[in-house]
C-alpha cells in the first residue's frame, strides 16, 4: 500500500513537471533579453523542417480552415486545452501579440488537442480569443504530422516559407514569444 501512494507521488511530480517545465529566466538567474535582441537571434534552428499544413481542420464555429491558406506568413500555432492551466496563461499573451503583429503578417493558430467544439466558444468568448480555435480532437494525423506532441503546451513557429523555425514545450513568456515572433517577421 506504501508503495503505491509513493509512486502516485512520484508520478504526480513528474507530470507536473512535464506540463510546466519552463521557468522565468529570473528565477533561473539569467539575465532578461530586449525584444532588439531577437534581431541578433537565428530565426530558425539548425535542424528546422518543413510544416505540413496539407490539412483542413474545423474551427470553434464549424467553418473548415485550411491550413495552407496561412503560406507567407508568420505562424505561431499553439496546441492547448481548456483544461491546461499553462495553456490559460499563455492564451492573453497570444490575444496582445495577434492584435500587435497581425498586420504584419502574423498568424495565430490554437489547435486545441482534446476538447470538443461545444467547449471552445464559450472558452474563447471568456479570454476573447481574437484567432481561430481549431479542434484537434480526433485529428491525431495533424498532431503526428507537425509533432510530436507529448504535452501540452507546444508552441511552433512556423516561418513565412512554411518551416518549422522553433518549438517551443511549456509555458512560454509573452517576451520570449514576441522575441521569436520579431525575428522572422
């Protein structure tokens, strides 16, 4: 019995390190970054790849969007849940940055990977979600295809010709998404 309770939690530990792995770089010790140093930053890792956006995906309001349609531009596409206490943080920082960028070429994607269209209306009226809300639910080929996806959140960056610069797992700041965001507009 000892045992079991023991690894609950150890396992309860573990996952809640997976679902926040990141921390503010202050509590780290680092020192913080200007948005000017993006400039310096490599937009694109060495081993970035190609997104596959060959798909079309419902949104929150049952329209098909397809995926493609978003080539030439900047693309943060986020997967996230209504359940995900990170995801909730990071979704106003993505709200500000679509508003700041969008006329510059930046396109908000949130691909929620588990929850059914009925539950993403109310969520993006309550944050007022000013991108779309795709459902994901029952779309492993998208998951697997720009993936993998082991937790959420996953933040992509997705460069004007369609590849896969960043990836980003866990909570991210508002600062270090718009540094990224800066470097490939």
């Amino acid at each position: 019995m000892k045992w079991r309770w023991m690894t609950a939690a150890v396992a309860s530990l573990a996952l809640a390190f997976l679902t926040f792995p990141v921390f503010p770089a202050e509590m780290l010790g680092a020192t913080s970054w200007s948005a000017a140093d993006a400039v310096d930053e490599a937009a694109c890792d060495p081993d970035a790849r190609p997104a596959n956006l060959d798909f079309t995906l419902q949104d929150m309001n049952g329209d098909d969007v397809d995926l493609a349609s978003y080539r030439g531009k900047v693309i943060l596409f986020n997967f996230w849940a209504t359940w995900c206490g990170p995801c909730k943080v990071e979704i106003p920082s993505f709200v500000e940055l679509q508003n700041e960028y969008g006329d510059q070429g930046l396109a908000v994607l949130g691909l929620s990977v588990d929850d059914p269209i009925e539950k993403l209306k109310p969520f993006a009226d309550e944050y007022g979600v000013n991108y779309p809300l795709l459902v994901g639910l029952g779309r492993d080929d998208v998951k697997e295809a720009l993936g993998p996806i082991w937790g959420i959140p996953i933040t992509l960056y997705i460069d004007r010709s369609g590849t896969v610069c960043k990836q980003h797992m866990g909570l991210a700041t508002k600062d270090q998404v718009e540094r990224e965001i800066r470097a490939m507009l």
